[in-house]
C-alpha cells in the first residue's frame, strides 16, 4: 500500500472514530449540561431583579447571601468556596460592597494577616428582604452537605 494512501486510510478512521463519540453524546440531553444551564438561566433571571431593585450584581447578592446567614464574620475565601465562584471574582464584590459600606472587614484574631468579612447595619438591611434571606437559608444547606 502506497505510504500516501496509507495515511489518508488512517487519517479518514481516526475523523470517523471522532465522529462516532461525537454523536455518542447529546449534550442537550446531557443531564450535568442541562443542570448547568439550568443554573445558569435562573442565575441571569434572578440577576435582573437584584439590580433593578437593590443595585446588586450577582457576586455581590452571593457575598450578602452568605454572610447573611453568618453569625461570625468569615473569608472572602469561604465565601467563594460557598457559592462555588472565583475567588477574584468575590474580591472585586467585597470592594464594591465595602465602599458602599454594606460589608465590613474585620482583623481575624488567630491571624492578624487574615481579614473576615461582616454585614454592616446597611447591608444587613438589604439582606433582610425576603428572597436574599431565602437563598441565604439555601447556600447554608448547599454548604452543609
């Protein structure tokens, strides 16, 4: 068999091969996908509401959420581990919320490098409406399994 056929043979089954995994998997009926997407969908919907009424993006409304159902102040750390988001992305939210003076830093007491994060008397306002003490309660069970 000459070399160049060869090649194309081997090149025109791996494209086959490729394409029959390919077709094994639906992703629209790909469950994890679909979840996903789910997630994604209500996030962006809920999204609208927080900044139409209570000028919140949604790394903000997570951190108030979080540390609303807090009775001790605790790390941005923690807070992106409980709302599963980039920890960058809860930094640039604890900025924004500490000069709008919702959230407040304090100095951890075990280590004097750490801060931990709190509500303020504006913040815990703001997380006293009803669907932020809804997902507050439901980040709390999300976290304790």
């Amino acid at each position: 068999m000459p070399k160049a056929f060869s090649t194309e043979v081997a090149a025109g089954s791996r494209e086959e091969s490729a394409t029959k995994k390919d077709a094994r998997l639906d992703l629209f009926g790909f469950v994890p996908f679909r979840l996903n997407r789910l997630a994604a969908e209500v996030s962006s919907a809920l999204s609208v509401e927080y900044a139409t009424r209570y000028g919140l993006d949604i790394p903000e409304w997570r951190v108030l959420a979080t540390l609303g159902f807090r009775h001790d102040p605790c790390s941005a750390q923690y807070v992106a581990d409980c709302t599963r988001t980039h920890k960058s992305t809860i930094s640039r939210a604890v900025t924004s919320l500490m000069k709008r003076q919702m959230i407040e830093r304090v100095e951890n007491a075990d280590d004097r490098r750490e801060f931990r994060l709190r509500l303020t008397r504006k913040g815990a306002k703001r997380r006293s409406n009803p669907s932020i003490r809804y997902a507050a309660r439901w980040i709390a069970s999300l976290r304790s399994q």
